[in-house]
C-alpha cells in the first residue's frame, strides 16, 4: 500500500510510480483514490474534489511560453466530485 500526502494533495493505491523527470504520477492497483483540497491563498482559490478509478495519471507541465500546468486523469471505473465555494473562485479552463 502507498499514500502520498502533500500541500494540497492526498492520494492512495497498491501501487505508485512516480517519474520526476516528466513530472508524472502513476497510481495503480486496489482501486485508487486522489483528494485535492487547494487553500484559498492559492492560484486554485479553495475549490475541492476527489477521483476513484482503475488507474489515476497525475502530471504536471510548463514551458516558458505556457504558464504551469497541472493535470488529472482516471480511466476505467471512475467515481468523483469537485466542488467550487462560488463561481468567483472556479479556476478558468483552457
């Protein structure tokens, strides 16, 4: 069993591979489960939300013409929720 915690992420599975080169986390095995809970001092403004699937693929990407990019994938089975406190504070969407 792996359980990831971080500043604004939690996230558990059988198994974990993580690839710091391309910045990528492979969570796979036992059904995992990433909670995102962002603060509101962050660039994400306090929305929440949660992901169960089959396999989770979390990345993370910038380039100096594009500003940091954060993204989540789940395939297979995919149960989950996000909640925004208020349209003010919903992050914009490419």
């Amino acid at each position: 069993n792996v359980r990831v915690r971080g500043e604004r992420l939690q996230a558990w599975a059988d198994r974990a591979d993580f690839d710091r080169p391309a910045k990528t986390l492979r969570l796979s095995g036992g059904r995992p489960v990433v909670r995102v809970e962002s603060s509101e001092s962050s660039a994400d403004k306090g929305w929440l939300g949660a992901v169960k699937a089959d396999r989770i693929l979390a990345t993370e990407s910038s380039s100096p013409e594009r500003a940091k990019s954060r993204r989540l994938e789940a395939d297979g089975k995919v149960e989950g929720w996000l909640y925004f406190p208020s349209k003010d504070k919903a992050p914009s969407l490419p």
